[in-house]
C-alpha cells in the first residue's frame, strides 16, 4: 500500500495511502500558517497478478460473448 507522508520540522504529522486526502492535510495545516509539506510515495507499485478466467465461458470480445 501507498505512504504518502506530511512532514513538519523533520517528523511526520500524518501519513496515509491516498494522495488527495495527504494534499488536503498538508494544505490545511498552511492555512494555520504552518511551514507542512506533502511528499509523495514514489515505490514502484508491484505488478498485479492477472486473475483466472472462468473455464466454459466465451472469450469477451466476440459476438457469442455479447449475447
């Protein structure tokens, strides 16, 4: 999962996985006039592993599949 990170004065005040919500925290503590700044998780994110197709069922995409 995703750690994005608010940081102020060297430790972090909040992290969480969702960018926006990490965004929103940073911005309302600068309203508050505090010096907060959001640093984005830049992990690479880990490949996801395709899930089995259901045996007996048409491939989607053709016509028999649409029905």
């Amino acid at each position: 999962m995703r750690r994005h990170r608010v940081m102020l004065d060297g430790r972090e005040l909040y992290a969480g996985a969702q960018w926006t919500h990490v965004q929103r925290f940073a911005d309302a503590l600068r309203a508050r006039g505090q010096d907060a700044v959001a640093i984005r998780d830049e992990t690479p994110r880990p490949p996801r592993v395709p899930r089995p197709r259901m045996t007996g069922l048409p491939p989607r995409g053709t016509p028999a599949g649409r029905v």
